[in-house]
C-alpha cells in the first residue's frame, strides 16, 4: 500500500476515533460537563449546558454513551432549565452544593437549554431578536440543537429524548415535529425516540374550563365560587372560539384574578400547600418535605446563578428568570394550542409520546390534560381508550397510574403539583425508566 494511502487510512481511523468518544470538561459540580453558546439567528444567542452521565458507583472505564441523552425544555415562558430547572428541580446539586440522590444525570446525560432566547444565560442583541411565535421558538431550539451535534458528534447515534414541563411542553412538542422531519429526511443525524410532556400547557382551553369543577370538587371554593370562576372562563373559550388570542390571553389573567379571590389565593402550582396570612401579607409555608416551590427565594437562586455559577463558567452575559419580553412577544400565541402536534405526532412519526401531569396542580389541572387527551384523533384513539389503567409503584409505594397503548402513555401522578419532577421525583424517574429502559435508581 503506497504511504499516501496508509496516512490517509490512519488519520480516518483517528477521526473515527474522535467521533465515537466523548471528553467532558471540570464545569460547576461533579461530573464532567461541557456547555456554549449557538447563535440561532442573527442577534439570537442561545446557552446549552451538557452534563454527562455520572452513575454513583461509576466504573473506571465506564462509557457515557451507554446511556441516552435527554434534552430538558423548561417552561415559563422564560424559565431556566440551567437554572430553575438544574439546581431547583434534579441536577445533581441544588443552590446550597447539597447532593440530590433522585439526580438524572446519575442515570443520563442531561443537557439543560435556556429557552426562548433571552432566559437564563441565553441573550439577544435587541428587542427585535426575541422570538415571536411557538414555531420560531422551536426553529431556535433545533438550531441549537444541530449544533451541539456539530460539538460533539459523539451523541448523534445516542438515543436521545425531549423532556418538557409547563409551557415547556409547548415548545417542545413543536420541536419534536420539525425534529423528526429533518431526521426522516436525513437533513440532520441523531436518534431522536421520543418526547415526555410534563404538566403540559397543550390545550388551554382544556386546562382553563376544568378549573371551575376542579376547585369544587376539592373543596377550595363552593357553589357560589364555583359560578364566579366559571363565568370569567367561558370568556376564555369564547375568545379562543373567535381566535381574540390576546384576548384570550387578557381573560385567562382576569380568569386567575377570580380564583385567587374566590379560593383566598391558594396556591395554582399545588393546592395542598399550607397557607396563612398575617396583617394581609400571604405567606406560604407547607408541612410536606417538598423542595421549594418558584416563589420561594428566587432573589437567592438569581444571586447563585450570576456569580457562583456565571464565574465558575466563565460566562459573561447575566442569567434572567422570567423575563418579561420574552411574554410580551409571544403575548398573542400564549392561548394558542397544539394538539394537533401531538395529533401529528402519533399519526405521522414513530416517537414515543407520554404525559404526566400531578394530582394536585390548578394551573394545568390534571382533568384538563385527561380530557384532550382522551380527545386526541389518532388511528389508536380507541383502543387507547379501552387499554387498561394501571398503577405503577416505587418501593412497593404507589406512585401514580398509566394508561398505554402502541407510542402513547398518560400518566397520573399522585402527591404532586405543577412542578411533578420536584414534587414527586421518585414517580418521574420511573416515568423515565419505563420509557428509556434504563434502569431506576430510586
């Protein structure tokens, strides 16, 4: 063989080499990490931040690439995954350097983005560069997405999911449909196998119109509330009906006005938080082991992300929760729903599609997310419908119960709110262990 050849053939297999393996690097915490920006679009940059799978007894040549990769898309709109999400919910540290032993990166690797453009790490050069509609925030997020496979490479044959909470599963929906396009079309190269829709904002109208009977039948409000909040959310379907969307959005605020009258605020993330109130300042304190809930100490966790974290990463643009211009340009889509992405996926594409959503949220009230569900038009809605629902159980405790037939699941999740991954994280680690199969470390 000429020497020409030979050289050629051992700088492939280098290459090859490099492509199949995966180097992390010393970020904030255990574990290797890696993390960067993607501009999506001129004036858009986006921050992705990748922790690699870090088992408890992790063997000498242990391989991260045994283990899928999921993708966490967080709500808000405008919350952090690689804040809130990260050291709030089930990265392997909280704000305090304290171990979490329910963390998925002891089962996964982890990548958090800051989504839309603007929240957490990510940033834009002006007003204008905010995104305006669900899809121009999902063309954003694949962006980012095809250019952490272009990082590293190493992930692109991994079996990789997208995990949504909240608004979240919004976003992430849409993403899953202009993702697999591109896959089937082989545009882009990954493994994409499924999406996990989480406490999901999908119909709001679903979830607004349950919030009437939900808060009679818990006992939080009686005959009389109950008619007061159910007027202000017929406002809402009514605007929804005539496509109003910002007026839809305007009567869905004036709807949750109602109940924090009519309820004397009860928390919307968890109806079982205990509540008192002094010289008519609410405070809220609970007598569940819970993690904190979003209201709580947020001025801490901003404090933690913009200097520990922001130094640590060698980062210079400011980590914002929430911001307000990321919902002021995306105002008018905020009520729109996507049930027909959904509906898309099942019917069109071969991705497995579970929702859970927890007993006790108002927000997205769990009657809310049965009932588009069960409505959902795809060519297994009947047989669904007659599939059995069972429990699941950790450690001989029941966590929750699923119904399942063909790539859709639905989860009940028992003892938890809004926030099920921190409400109840045994119940969502198993929830990921059935759909990955990857084993469960309670």
């Amino acid at each position: 063989m000429p020497w020409v050849w030979i050289t050629i053939f051992i700088s492939s297999l280098f290459a090859c080499d490099k492509v199949n393996k995966v180097e992390g690097k010393k970020g904030f915490g255990p574990g290797e990490q890696d993390w960067g920006y993607v501009t999506v679009r001129p004036g858009a940059h986006m921050f992705w931040w990748l922790y690699y799978v870090n088992p408890p007894d992790k063997p000498t040549n242990f391989d991260p690439l045994s283990k899928p990769l999921i993708i966490w898309i967080h709500g808000g709109p405008g919350g952090s995954g690689t804040g809130y999400g990260n050291f709030k919910q089930f990265g392997p540290l909280d704000i305090h350097g304290h171990y979490r032993n329910y963390t998925w990166v002891s089962d996964y690797n982890v990548l958090f983005i800051d989504n839309p453009v603007g929240s957490g790490f990510s940033y834009v050069d002006n007003y204008s560069n905010y995104a305006k509609n669900n899809t121009q925030i999902a063309n954003d997020l694949f962006e980012c997405i095809q250019n952490f496979f272009q990082v590293i490479p190493a992930f692109r044959n991994i079996f990789t999911y997208i995990a949504s909470e909240s608004y979240g599963a919004k976003m992430g929906a849409e993403l899953a449909s202009i993702w697999y396009k591109a896959q089937k079309s082989k545009s882009i190269q990954s493994d994409l196998k499924g999406i996990v829709l989480g406490a999901p904002w999908i119909s709001p109208i679903d979830s607004i119109l349950s919030w009437p009977p939900f808060l009679l039948n818990t006992g939080i409000v009686n005959s009389a509330g109950y008619e007061k909040i159910k007027e202000e959310t017929e406002k809402v379907g009514k605007a929804i009906e005539a496509k109003k969307w910002r007026e839809a959005t305007d009567a869905k605020n004036e709807a949750l006005k109602i109940v924090n009258e009519v309820s004397d605020y009860i928390p919307t993330s968890d109806i079982l938080i205990e509540k008192k109130s002094y010289d008519g300042v609410q405070n809220y304190t609970t007598r569940f082991p819970k993690p904190q809930k979003p209201d709580e100490n947020l001025a801490e966790l901003i404090h933690f992300m913009n200097n520990d974290v922001k130094k640590t990463l060698g980062l210079i643009s400011p980590w914002v929760l929430n911001p307000p211009e990321v919902v002021e340009n995306i105002y008018e889509d905020i009520m729109k729903p996507v049930v027909n992405i959904v509906e898309e996926l099942l019917n069109e594409t071969d991705l497995k599609v579970s929702v859970y959503a927890g007993q006790l949220d108002l927000f997205v009230a769990l009657p809310g997310t049965v009932k588009w569900v069960e409505n959902l038009k795809w060519k297994h809605e009947d047989a669904w419908k007659r599939a059995p629902r069972v429990a699941f159980a950790v450690d001989n405790i029941i966590e929750g119960y699923v119904q399942a037939y063909d790539k859709l699941k639905m989860y009940w999740v028992l003892r938890a709110g809004h926030l099920v991954v921190e409400d109840n994280p045994h119940a969502v680690n198993a929830i990921l262990q059935e759909i990955t199969s990857v084993k469960y470390n309670p």
